[in-house]
C-alpha cells in the first residue's frame, strides 16, 4: 500500500518564540534551524521578518536548508493593496520560497480586533495570498481562530479558508488559537469542512495546549483528513504551548495506523536524533528538560517500581510501549524504597560493582535504602550516593580522609562603597593520610560576588586534602536544590548538589538534616567522594 504524504511544519521560531521567557538570539535560531532541517521537517518558520530585528537578521543569514523556510507575517490591512502595505513587504522582502500568513476567520475577531466590514476582510485575505502567488511563492494561509469562529458561524470560518484557496494558497492551516477545542470537536468539525468541498490534502492543523490536548487534537485532525501538521519542539507556544512536535513525530513513526497510512520526512535514523534535539533545545532556554516528557523525558523510561525492574530485566518490552534507543534516550531503574532486588543488582552492575543473586548484601542495602529514605533522603535522582552507600555496605569505600570539624560564618557588613554584603567564611578540619589539616576559604568570588556559604564549605574542603586536591580540581558545582521534607517525624531539609568535571560526566548526591549546612555539606562530601572513585574512568 502507498502511503499517503503528511506534511510537518515547524514553528518553534515563530510561535515556539511567543512562549513567556523565550527569546532566542539569531545564532540560536539558526542552530534550531539546522536540527530542525537534519530531523526531517518539511517547512521550518522562521518568524516574522520586519516584526523585530532577530528576526529579520535570522532572514538576513538564512541558512540553506533542504526544509522549506517560510516567513510569518499577517494579512495586508484594509485601505491599501497588498504591494502597498509595508508590514507585508517586509515580509516578502525575506525572500523565502514559502510565506504564511495569518488572517482572521471568525467574524467576530473581524468586527472587534480589526474593526472592518466582514467583505473587507474576505479582499485582504484573498488579495494577500495572490500577492504571493503572484511573486511565484507557495502561500500558505493560517485561518486564525478558525474552530472557534466555525461554531459562532460556519459559513463565515468556510468563506475566509475559501478565500485564501481560490486565490492560490497551497495551504489553508486550521487554527485553534485560543487552545479551548477539544479532540472531539476537532475531529468532528474538520470532517464537516472536508464534507464541504475543502481539500483535505491542502488542509492544516495548528493546535494550542491550553487544555493539554493539543497533540490529541492534532491527531484529530490527522485522522479526519488533514495533511499538514504544525507543532514546535518540546510544546514551546504562545501561553500553554503548541502540539509538541516531541511527542507527534515518534507517534506519527511507530504507532499503528499512522505509520502504515502515512510517509513523513523524518526517517528512523533521524527519529534516534530526537532527544538530543530536545536537549539541545532546553540547553539553549537554559530550562531544565521536563523529566516526565513522553518519549524524550529522563523518566519516559526509567522503571521505578521493583515489580516494572524485575520484569523489565527479563524483557524490556514488559513495561516499555516503545525501545527507548528509538528516540535515542535511555532506559534507567532508579533506586528507591519502591525498588526491589531487580533494580538493585541492574543498578550495581552500571556503577561496576558485581554482586550475584541471593547475596545477603542486596538485602541489606535495600533496608538501607529504605530506612533512609523514610528519613528523608532520596535515592532515586542522588545515583551518586547511592553508590557509595552500596560499596559502604560492600565493604569497597576507600576512606579517603576524615572530617575532624567545620564551621560556617555568614556575616552582613558595609564594603568600602558603604554597600550592605553578604560575606559567609568556612573553615573545616581533615584527616589526610595520618596528618591534620586546616583550612580556610572565604565566600567571595574573583568578580568580588558572593557565593554563599556551602561555595565557601566546598572551597575549604577541598583546599588541602593532600594528594587528592589536584584530582578535585577539575570538579564544580552545577546545580543546587533544597527542598524541606518529612523525616521520620520531623520535617527535614534535603539538599541534592549535581556536580560536574571536565570530561563532561554529571554525577547527583544528596544530604539530609534538619540543618540546611549540614544537608548541603553531606552531599558535597558525597560528590568528593564519588569523583576520587571515580577519578581516571574515562566519560
Ligand atoms: C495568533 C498568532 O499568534 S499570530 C502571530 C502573532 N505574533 C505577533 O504578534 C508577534 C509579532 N508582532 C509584532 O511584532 C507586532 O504586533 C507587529 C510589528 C506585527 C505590529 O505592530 P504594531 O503595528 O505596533 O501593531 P500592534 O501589535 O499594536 O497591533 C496589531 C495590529 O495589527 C492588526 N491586525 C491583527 N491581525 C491582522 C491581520 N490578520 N491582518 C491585518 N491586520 C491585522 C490589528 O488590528 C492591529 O492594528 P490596529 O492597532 O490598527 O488595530
Ligand atoms: C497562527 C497562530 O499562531 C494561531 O492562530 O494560533
């Protein structure tokens, strides 16, 4: 059987730009731009050349791309022709192959936010789409509003979409700006539109995810006849986000009927890309990637529960919809108080350390693991503690130096610009090979900035341990997070450091204590200690 072709059409550029706190730089558009293209999208909007200087001068620098790059703009406004109209020709003055632009499709957005007659509007969709035609580019029209005008007045939504397409648009794209229609509606309504004579082959979809349905929708429509799907990676959009592309493409690839039924640029090689895009992309944001994402989250296939790890380690397929090397991300079982034997020895083996089956020391680090855990530590994110507290009850954790004492001053006082600062001082006492060292480190950094007592408590410690303050060196803190939690009885603070060295290797651990210095000196003396083991492995 043949499959029929879906186009996909990126706009993490455009609306993936609209999302509060986004906004790339042009060397980051065209770095999305370029995975963008090596996924295997089949048009990739740019944004909207004139609306702002980024986005002009992304335009400007165009990178070549097999992918259709396409310029946003609107519909030219009433009073003018479309040649006349200077928003529309900055548009156009980008050059691309491809231009979409969007226009109302509900009369009620056209009486209220436009102010125009209704005919009005119907001329400066039509007169815009020719316009581009007219300069031998594919026009594509985003019918704005487009689900929710349909249900005020049908005949409307249908005349504006009718408009674009007589005049040659190669796309009538149906959005659901507002994010308020359901899958339900989607399907129904998209089936009446096609039931109307609009060619489904020319037909888009553009969803919002402001009731998180903006990916069921999309497949709504897939499924009621549409050919062209829009989305941005990782859900990026305007308020609550776009279809997330993340979660459409691997669908679209693996689940049945879709992948029958359907060919889509983006082939399996590529698909094993598509978490390493997604990362690239939260990389870029400097957002911390959403761990519960489907298909590219770090916990997408990470078995917690020791029913799921004891299955799994028997065959993965027990518990995994997909193999997660599809999408190029990774299994993980975890270890927690919900795991049981099977997670244990899998998570042994990956920090190299055998233990066979029936080992009475399995069981023993499990009670471990739970009593801690019920004092309020966590083990399921703090790997690196984990280990050490598995080779501490292995009897394989070198004692490498002994804490003897440390102490922590934070003072407030006046610096010489009569300025109010924070200055935190640390000293810490060790034991390194038989002999007692002190010392001291200030909070302070070369820019003269404070870093807070636990980079005073860091600097201190690992100032004089001997032989191994050279093997710490290359180690820094990368990220930080407290969090007040239940232990036992009492509450508890849980402080978990993610530390990083310069082969680029990430390693978590965690400590617990009422005292949140205490908590956070805990998992920094875990993160020494994993490092030192560690030291020479390659990444
Ligand atoms: C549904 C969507 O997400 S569509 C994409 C929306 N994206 C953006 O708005 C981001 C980029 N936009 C911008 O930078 C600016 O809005 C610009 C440069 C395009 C226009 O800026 P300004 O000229 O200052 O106008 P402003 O943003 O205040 O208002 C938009 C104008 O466009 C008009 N307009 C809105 N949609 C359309 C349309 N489809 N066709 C013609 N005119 C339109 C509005 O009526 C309003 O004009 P008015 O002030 O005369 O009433
Ligand atoms: C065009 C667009 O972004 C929307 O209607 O949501």
């Amino acid at each position: 059987m043949t499959r029929e072709k879906l186009y996909l059409y990126d706009t993490t550029l455009r609306d993936g730009q609209q999302t509060q706190g986004v906004q790339f730089s042009t060397p980051e558009k065209i770095q999305i731009a370029k995975a963008l293209d090596v996924l295997g999208l089949d048009y990739i909007e740019g944004g909207w050349p004139g609306a702002n200087p980024t986005d002009s001068a992304f335009f400007d620098e165009m990178p070549k791309t097999r992918a259709r790059l396409t310029a946003f703009g609107m519909t030219k406004r009433a009073g003018r022709s479309a040649a006349n109209d200077d928003v529309l020709a900055a548009v156009m003055n980008a050059g691309t192959q491809s231009v979409c632009l969007v226009g109302k499709a509900h009369d009620y957005h056209v009486t209220t936010a436009l102010g125009i007659t209704l005919d009005e509007n119907l001329e400066n969709i039509r007169a815009s789409i020719a316009h581009i035609v007219a300069q031998g580019r594919e026009a594509l029209y985003d019918a704005e509003h487009f689900f929710d005008g349909y249900k005020d007045n049908p005949d409307y939504a249908l005349a504006a979409c009718r408009a674009a397409l007589e005049a040659g648009a190669r796309w009538v794209v149906l959005c659901d700006t507002n994010g308020g229609v359901l899958p339900s509606e989607v399907g129904r309504i998209v089936g009446e539109v096609i039931g109307a004579g609009l060619p489904g082959d020319h037909l888009g979809i553009h969803t919002h995810n402001d009731t998180e349905n903006a990916v069921a929708c999309s497949m709504a429509a897939v499924d009621a006849g549409v050919r062209q799907l829009q989305g941005t990676l990782n859900g990026l959009g305007e308020r609550c986000g776009n279809a997330n592309l993340t979660t459409l493409i691997p669908t679209l690839l693996l689940k049945q009927p879709y992948a029958s039924l359907f060919e889509i640029g983006v082939g399996r090689d590529a698909l094993s890309g598509l978490t390493q895009v997604s990362r690239m992309l939260d990389d870029i944001l400097n957002r911390v990637p959403m761990r519960q994402a489907p298909y590219v989250g770090a916990s997408a296939f990470a078995h917690k529960a020791g029913l799921h790890a004891s299955a799994i380690l028997k065959d993965p397929s027990t518990y995994e919809h997909i193999a997660p090397e599809l999408v190029g991300n990774a299994r993980i079982i975890p270890m927690s108080n919900q795991a049981g034997q099977s997670n244990l020895r899998r998570r042994l083996t990956e920090a190299g350390l055998s233990v066979e089956k029936g080992d009475p020391a399995l069981a023993r680090i499990l009670e471990r693991i739970k009593v801690r855990e019920d004092e309020g530590y966590s083990y399921d994110t703090a790997q690196g503690s984990f280990e050490l507290l598995a080779r501490d009850e292995l009897g394989q954790l070198p004692e490498f130096f002994e804490v003897k004492r440390y102490k922590v001053t934070i003072e407030r006082r006046k610096n010489k610009y009569n300025k109010m600062v924070s200055l935190s001082e640390a000293v810490v006492v060790v034991k390194v090979d038989g002999e007692k060292r002190l010392s001291v480190s200030e909070s302070m950094d070369e820019t003269g900035t404070d870093r807070g007592p636990v980079n005073a408590l860091a600097k201190a410690l690992t100032k004089d341990l001997g032989r191994y303050s050279q093997v710490l060196a290359d180690m820094h803190l990368v990220d930080f997070k407290v969090r007040i939690t239940q232990g036992g009885t009492e509450a508890v603070t849980r402080v978990i450091i993610d530390s990083e060295d310069a082969t680029g290797r990430r390693w978590s651990t965690v400590g617990v204590s009422p005292n949140i210095i205490d908590a956070s000196f805990e998992a920094l003396l875990d993160a020494i200690r994993w490092k030192l083991i560690h030291h020479g492995e390659a990444r």
